[in-house]
C-alpha cells in the first residue's frame, strides 16, 4: 500500500473510529507523524490458523475493537455459510490482558448480531479450559482472547474448530478471505449486550463445565491413593498475573497437594504483567520472583505458567543450594519418561501406544518412546499439529493410544479430553512426578541427569531475533530467501542434508521452515514465527562429553548469526 493510501485510510478512521475512546486518542496523537501512520496502517493484521495477534492501539494493522469485530464477523459468516441455523454455537473466553474483556464482548455481539448463540465464560479462563468448553457444548466454534506469552502491549483472538483445535489452515483461509471483503466501519453487524442476553444469544458457561474440565485434569493423575509419593512438599507457583490461579491451586488442592505457596507479586490477574514485562516461563527472568521464594521456602519445586495457561516452566533444586530451570526439552523428556513407566507399572500402556512431538522438539525423546515400545510422530510445529492428530486418532478408533504429546516451547499434553497444550494438566503431572520420585529418595534433577547416562547427553536451545514493523517483516522475508539459496554452504557449519519444509516434507503440509542435519547428527532449524515478529533458531547437539555442548552450541549459533549479519549488510555471497 502506498503512503497516499495508508494517510487516506487512516484519515477515514478519525473520522469513523470514535466509539473507542483509546483508540480515537491514539489516532490523533498520530496526526502529522508518518512513520506511525505507516506502522499502523501499512497492512491489516493477518488472519491465519493463529487467528490474529498484534499490539494493541489504533490502525488496521492493530488489535483494537474494530479489528476484533471485522474478525468475528468473518467468523460469522463462515459458521453461517457452513453450519445449519440449529448447530450455530460458539463459546468464549479471555485472559488477564488489556482490552481482553471488552473483545471478548465484542466478538459476542457480532456472533450475536448474525444469529449465532454464544456461551462465554463469567470470568478469565485459560485456553485448554475454551478448548474443552467448544467441545462438551457442542459448539461450531471457539473464541480465546489472548496472545499467549507476549509482552503486554500485545492481544490477541485464537479460534478453534468444532473439535476443539485451532482450526485448520483452509479454514482460517476461508475465514480471512471473507474478512477481507468486509468494511470494518459499514459491513460488521453487532447487537447489545443487554438484548442479547436477553434474547438468549448470549449466556453464560455454567460452573459444571469448569468442573468437569478440572475433573478431566484429574483423571490424567498417574498416581493411585496407595501409591507412596512425598505430596506435602513445599510448591512455589506463580501464574505470571494469568488465568492459571484458580484451576492450577483448585487441581493441586483437590489432589492432595496444599502445601502450595504463591508469589504474591504475581498472583493476581494483571495484564500490565508489572514484574515480568514478557511474561513467558521460556523466559528467565520471569521466574526470578519465584526462585527467590522458592529458596526462602526450601521449596522442592517451581512451576510457572503463561498468561492463558497453556504453557508450563519449572525451576527444580540443583542440589547446591540453589535452584536451576529446566528446558522444555527436558520438562518434556522427564514427563515422557514418567508416563511410560507410571503406564508399565500400571499395567495401563495401551496395545499400540504413540506420542507426538514438532519437528524442533528434542530427538531424545524418540530415543526414550523407542524404550518403551511407544510410536513417535513429528509433526509442524505448532500444537495444533498434535491436537489434530488426536483427531485423527479418534476417527480410527484409536483415542486411547495417544499418552503424551509435546514441544519445545513448554506445551505439553497426558490426555485427549483438550485438543491444545494444557498448562493446568502439566502441572498437575509435574508436581506428582517431583513428589514420587522424592519419595524414592530422587529429585527431578536427579533423574534428568540419570536419563542422560542411560540415553545420551543432548542440548537444544532456542534463540530469537526480533524484526518489528514493514521494515522488519521485509529483512527476515529476506534472511530466510538468502539461507535457501546457499543451501548447504553455510561457513562454520558441516551440513550433510538441508530439508525445506516449504515444499512439503514427510507428508506434513507445506510450512516455512529450514532444518539443516549436520555431519555429526546435530540440527540447524529456522523459521520465522507465526505469531511474534520474529525468526527463530533451533539447535540441537549432543556428545559423549556432557562440557562439550555449550561450546559446541555457541559455535553454531555464531555460524547463523554471522550469515544473517551478512545477509543485512550486503555479502551473504561470503
């Protein structure tokens, strides 16, 4: 879009954007600045198989009231075009973030408008709880306000299918072609709360379907009432100001566990997330407040969870007096390994029994799946990946085979009864895998460590560079066309095979996504984010020697980062 455009559009929103005090404010405050009208107006926020995510504030390229209802019109007009009159039902829920109330009403009315019945939760829910609400209630599709783990100034507006996945990429096609036909001013249908609600389009989700959502966590517990475990161990849990607080102590207290301890600083809902700027448990800085009230209480164990809990970090002792946090990776392994033989002991592993995992998540893991006689599938990365091939699953009568799914970004998953990651169920399983193998005298670091010398030692590390705005989007478009044509010729890394998931590998669906294997079996992954403005690295390396990794794995991160430098200054030819 050229300039004259972009001041065109945006002098059409002083005009027409007044119903959100915000956002008329902001626009003015943009008069006379080109560089803010170009940011925010240079596209409109793209909708795909993540719905749409992005900075709160005025403009097209915005998450803003206007932006939320042009979308959910779209949504509207795909359930209306596809559904019959009676099967026209949709569930909502929101997180702790800025604004996220007022989307989440203002998706309602606009379902509301064109005569679809809406359920939405009377207060924040996390993601796994709307992903499980689609489902029991029948709906045709589900509405989460959120955007995950991002800083504060971002929101976001996930939707999911029928069968409780975010929906497929044909029909986030379908939805954002029918958006793009829309006016945001003239074409977006929306009707009051208060008549709606009065004419039943609107209702709340009842208190049942959140309890039969915890019982559902539940009954994903591996432990029996006989079964020895040290359940009065002291647990340090933050919710980083997110929806995690309720279900996460109300599972915890439920099964036993009480002696649960939280920081207080980041207790209650709070979308300013005023200790942790990005409130994501990938992050280390965001568990600072917890290790220090974890080593004031002795605590055995950390668990922090994302904004909409789907996602789980922990920090365990490291038997020095201090506290150590581990990967996803390794959270994930640790997991994987417990469900296996928790599901042997028991006598509960299922005849075929299968696990998945994305195609950046540790090989390690097929390692320990192979152990136990468990399938392996990788898939995209993305958990909807893993949530449509329960689906899958369920059609071939197979439900039951499916034990555990994860990914390196703490997404992880013991059921089938949600079709996303679910931080509340991580945590559940987490906490009573700490507190039986203290019972055997074994902290969790302890057993990490014992499953390296019984599989191998790995590392994976994730790294991401930021590329924000028009300028941005173009470099990184830019990096990724320049490692396509160097192809294995990248200084500083041997490269025995380069795979280019672009063009549809392994039967998965074509994805933007570089995987570099290397002479030694170590991995190279790059592909920007499909939610944040960034490009993301994945390394993975492993050696007999456990000190030779970190050294291994700076080397290749230096290899990448030296060509993308080169990349930005012109000699990507070096």
């Amino acid at each position: 879009m050229q300039y004259a455009e972009m001041e065109e559009v945006y002098s059409r929103w002083c005009r027409e954007a007044t119903e959100d005090v915000d956002v008329a404010l902001e626009l003015k405050q943009m008069e006379g600045k080109p560089e803010k009208i170009e940011d925010a107006f240079y596209r409109s926020l793209s909708f795909g198989t993540g719905g749409l995510r992005g900075i709160i504030g005025a403009g097209t390229n915005r998450m803003n009231l206007y932006t939320v209802a042009q979308a959910t019109q779209g949504a509207a007009d795909y359930i209306c075009a596809h559904f019959p009159e009676e099967k026209r039902r949709a569930a909502i829920s929101y997180d702790s973030r800025i604004k996220s109330r007022l989307f989440a009403e203002t998706a309602a009315q606009v379902l509301a408008a064109n005569g679809v019945e809406v359920k939405i939760f009377s207060r924040l829910m996390p993601t796994p709880c709307l992903s499980f609400a689609v489902r029991r209630l029948s709906c045709c599709l589900g509405i989460m306000i959120t955007s995950s783990h991002n800083p504060a100034r971002y929101n976001g507006y996930k939707v999911y299918g029928a069968d409780g996945c975010q929906i497929t990429s044909q029909a986030a096609g379908e939805i954002s072609e029918r958006i793009g036909r829309l006016d945001v001013f003239r074409d977006v249908k929306r009707m009051e709360l208060e008549e709606a609600v009065k004419g039943k389009l609107i209702s709340v989700i009842g208190e049942d379907t959140v309890t039969a959502y915890i019982e559902a966590v539940k009954a994903q517990s591996l432990l029996t009432e006989q079964t020895e475990a040290c359940r009065d161990m002291a647990i340090v849990y933050t919710p980083l100001n997110g929806t995690g607080l309720e279900p996460v102590t109300r599972v915890l207290k439920e099964m036993g566990y009480f002696n649960v301890h939280m920081v207080k600083e980041q207790e209650q809902p709070d979308g300013t997330f005023p200790t942790c700027p990005y409130p994501n448990p990938e992050v280390p800085q965001a568990m600072d407040l917890g290790i220090a009230l974890a080593g004031r209480l002795k605590g055995e164990l950390l668990l922090a969870t994302d904004p909409d809990c789907d996602r789980v970090g922990i920090a365990v002792k490291d038997g020095k007096g201090g506290y150590q946090r581990l990967s996803a990776n390794e959270t994930g392994l640790l997991l994987l390994d417990y469900i296996c033989s928790r599901r042997k002991e028991n006598g509960t592993m299922p005849a075929h029994p299968v696990m998945a995992k994305t195609i950046v998540t540790t090989a390690l893991a097929e390692t320990i799946a192979a152990h136990y006689g468990v399938q392996v599938v990788n898939l995209l990365t993305g958990f909807k990946y893993i949530g449509e091939y329960i689906g899958q699953l369920e059609a071939a009568g197979r439900e039951l085979d499916f034990i555990f799914g994860f990914e390196e970004s703490c997404g992880y998953l013991s059921g089938t009864y949600v079709r996303d990651k679910d931080g509340v169920n991580a945590a559940l399983l987490i906490c009573e895998m700490a507190a039986f193998y203290l019972a055997r005298g074994e902290s969790l670091l302890e057993r990490l460590n014992r499953i390296y010398e019984t599989y191998g030692c790995c590392l994976e590390t994730q790294h991401s560079y930021q590329f924000e705005g028009s300028a941005g989007a173009r470099q990184m478009e830019e990096i990724m066309k320049a490692f396509r044509a160097k192809g294995a010729n990248i200084r500083g890394l041997a490269v025995k095979q380069v795979l280019d998931y672009e063009q549809g590998l392994e039967g998965l669906p074509k994805s933007n996504v570089l995987k570099y294997v290397l002479e030694d079996g170590g991995t190279v992954i790059l592909r920007p984010s499909g939610t944040e403005p960034k490009l993301k690295l994945y390394l993975s390396v492993s050696s007999r020697k456990k000190e030779d990794l970190e050294e291994m794995e700076r080397e290749r991160a230096e290899a990448v980062e030296r060509f993308m430098e080169n990349v930005r200054t012109g000699n990507s030819h070096e």
